[in-house]
C-alpha cells in the first residue's frame, strides 16, 4: 500500500503472490550451468582481446556471440520453466517481457 495526496492505494503486485520457481531437473541445471562455463570462458577471451589492444570489430564480434549465447541460456532457462509448469503462462509473459 502506499500513499498519494492523502489517499491509499494498494499495489497490486506486491499482493499477489507468485510461487518462486527453480530448475528442478538436475541435468537441467547441469546443461545451464555447462552452459555458463563456456560463456564465462568467451568473457575472459573478450577481456584478452581488449587488454591486447584487438581490433575493435573483432571485439564486437566477441561481445555479439557472448551476448546470444547469453541469451540462448536465459531462453533455455523459459523452456525449463513452461516445462514444469509450475508458474502461469501469465507469469512467464511477464518476466519475458521485463527480461527479454
């Protein structure tokens, strides 16, 4: 609840409960996990790259696959969750349109 010229208001969002939800399936969270590694290898390259005074475009080329994969990750991650079913397609909308 919070207020505005003397009025109260309720938040909506802070009311409705959303259950957290988590990656259940252990080779699920191995996969994501695998998947990061490699991310976070592709980073430190990017960082190397940088520190060795690359070219520019080479950079961005970098930083453009780490970004997909990234993303790749986090799409990968939805799927887990619309798998278990666990949370409302409501809910998956929002968060893919607040993440995405």
């Amino acid at each position: 609840m919070f207020s505005k010229g003397g009025k109260s208001y309720h938040n909506l969002q802070s009311t409705r409960k959303i259950r957290m939800s988590r990656i259940a399936d252990p080779e699920k969270k191995k996969a994501l996990c695998a998947r990061l590694a490699r991310i976070e290898g592709q980073l430190r390259g990017l960082q190397k790259l940088i520190d060795t005074d690359a070219d520019c475009e080479k950079i961005a080329q970098q930083m453009a696959a780490s970004r997909k994969a990234l993303d790749k990750t986090f799409f990968s991650m939805v799927g887990c969750m619309i798998e278990q079913g666990d949370q409302s397609a409501e809910h998956v909308a929002d968060m893919l349109t607040k993440f995405a």
